[in-house]
C-alpha cells in the first residue's frame, strides 16, 4: 500500500473517550485537576485507544539503531564502533534503557535499521550499511526514505499483534543529532546554530564543525520542507524515519506511543507534518537538553511532564514516564469518588 494510502487511513483521537477520562478524575475524591498533567496524559492515551478502558499492561520500547555518514566531518567524539558497541548492549540488556525498561515491566525491541557492522540478535531491518555523509551528498535514495518509514509503520502493526498498548521511541547511532538539526534547521526555517547542540559531548571546535557541517548539508541538498520525505532522504537518517513510521503507526493502529527527546521529537515533527491527526496519539515525556528540545515541544503543542535534564537518548526519557502513567491509571480505576464517600464534589469552575 502506498503511503499516502495509510496516512489516509488516520483518523483523529477519540476526543469523546478524552472528555470521559477527565470526566472520571473530575470525580474522584480530591481537588478538580489536582494530578495535572498525569490527568490529561491518560486522557490522551484513552483517546488514542479510542476507549475509556485505557489499558497499558503491555508496554515496549522500539529502539531505532542506525549509522550515519556524517560522522567523517568530525561532528562527534565517536566513530561509528560506538554504535556496534551499543547495539551489542542492547543484545545482552545492558544498556541504560534495557535496565530501566526491565524496572518498569516494558520489553525492549532493539532494531538494525542501517548500521556500518551487522550485530547478531538485533531485529534485522538494516536498509544500508548506514548513510551517505549528508554534507556533500543526499543521506539515501527517496526510495530508500519511504521504506524506512514503511518499516517503522510494519514494527507497530507487529507489536499490535502481540498485543502491546503502549510504545516508546528510542534510538541509538552516533551522530544522529548532526541529521536530526539538520531535519529540523529545514522543517523550522532556523539556521543551524539555532537548533544545534553538543550531543554527546563536543568542544567548541567540534559544535562549530557540526553546525558547518549542517549548513552544507542543507545547501548542498536544498531539501524541501513541504515533503518530509524529501527532507529526510536528504538530511535524515534511516532511524529518524523509521521513528517518523512509529508514530504513524501508533496512529494507525490507535497505540499510543511516547516521544523521547530531540532526535524523537524531530521524528515525531515529521510525521505530524506529514498527518496532523499523528498529533493525537504522541505522549511527550521529558524536556531534552538538547537547545532546540523547546522549540520542538512548542511547535508541536506539547508541555513536558519530566524536566531532569536528561539528554542520553535510547529511549530513555520516554521510559522513565511509563511508572508514572501506571500510577495515574491507579488513580483512575481505583479511587474512590466523592460519592463513594459521601462529600459534596468540588465545582469545577472555569477561567476567565
């Protein structure tokens, strides 16, 4: 099926189910809106399912790994042998996220989307053996862009079978925060010194390196913003559009699924642009470090509920929301209300 066939296919969450979430909260026994955010995220989730039985038993993380051609113009500490490493990590659950994830009772799903070397035990999507190096050259074909997103679309029709209901985003791929500003400098009309960080970690030679480098990129590629997937054949990488594909099929698939940070938010911007019913089934969960983590969060209307300053990546920040959705659905199925104990309920009064 084409494309544009699926995101045809997206309708918007069910606002009825979201107006019955908050419904609910609004009458159990405490203040009006006193859980804030973790009031309105379930309601998103119940939305998203399209019911007001939210269910979130059954949660993973989908963790994109991909190499980047990029990394030659020196805009990370690393080299592409870091991504291996992870993606060996990932294999054997020592990875940062695979400990948090195990914490809170979700499976990791650790995906070969396009990396240099070839790691045994990964879910082998590999496209490529990573991308072409975006400052002098398209990062892959158009061909190649779409059926990343296709497979990022086909991982959650997958997972839905085996009946998961609440999915977070990750990635792993040295250099991904070079492609993910370069996506973003083009979607935003920003220069690259506006949406450009230090990553993992980089001196001021190297941050002037990687902003040249995006610069170029963008020039040299003269991507158009108005197809998202000319811009991430041509800056992108295959994991940030195989994420774009994940948050599609959330939306296909009514699961929602939870934005991490940068690099998923600019996957996440992608696929909004491509449907803007997408919007509806993403979960925010932690303000990047990352400088341009608030632009992203104001341009998709979203307000983070996790500020830590967290910027490691894999999925990380996504997860660590997971325990706080389970206690809020506690609350929702499990409180009593004010008529359980014989109060007068608060009003609920409405600003002016």
């Amino acid at each position: 099926m084409e494309l544009n066939d699926v995101l045809k296919q997206i309708k918007p969450a069910d606002r009825d189910a979201y107006d019955h979430c908050i419904y609910r909260f609004d009458h159990i026994a405490k203040p009006v809106g006193s859980l804030g955010k973790l009031e309105t995220l379930l309601a998103s989730i119940s939305a998203a399912q399209g019911t007001s039985n939210i269910k979130i038993d059954k949660k993973c993380v989908v963790v994109l790994c991909a190499d980047n051609g990029v990394l030659h113009e020196g805009v990370a500490q690393s080299t592409h042998d870091v991504t291996t490493a992870i993606a060996k990590s990932f294999v054997n659950g020592t990875t940062s996220v695979s400990c948090m994830a195990k914490a809170c009772g979700a499976d990791v799903f650790a995906v070969d989307m396009g990396m240099v070397d070839k790691v045994e035990g990964l879910i082998d999507r590999r496209i490529a053996d990573g991308t072409k190096n975006i400052a002098q050259e398209p990062a892959m074909t158009r061909e190649q862009a779409v059926k990343a997103v296709a497979t990022g679309i086909e991982l959650v029709k997958e997972l839905k079978t085996k009946g998961y209901n609440l999915i977070a985003t990750g990635e792993a791929g040295i250099g991904n925060t070079t492609s993910s500003s370069a996506v973003l400098a083009v979607l935003m009309d920003e220069t690259a010194a506006n949406v450009t960080g230090r990553g993992s970690g980089l001196s001021d030679e190297g941050l002037i390196r990687k902003q040249n480098a995006i610069t170029r990129a963008v020039a040299v590629n003269k991507p158009d913003k108005k197809d998202i997937i000319d811009v991430l054949g041509k800056v992108g990488g295959f994991d940030i559009a195989a994420m774009c594909g994940v948050f599609i099929g959330g939306a296909l698939c009514n699961i929602p699924v939870i934005m991490d940070g940068f690099i998923s938010g600019v996957a996440a911007l992608c696929a909004v642009r491509m449907c803007s019913d997408v919007q509806g089934y993403i979960l925010p969960s932690h303000i990047t470090a990352e400088p341009a983590g608030i632009m992203i969060m104001k341009e998709l209307g979203f307000s983070p509920v996790i500020h830590g300053d967290m910027r490691l990546g894999e999925g990380t920040g996504a997860v660590a929301l997971m325990p706080l959705l389970d206690t809020a659905l506690a609350v929702y199925e499990n409180a009593a209300t004010f008529g359980d104990i014989k109060v007068e309920a608060y009003k609920k009064w409405k600003s002016n």
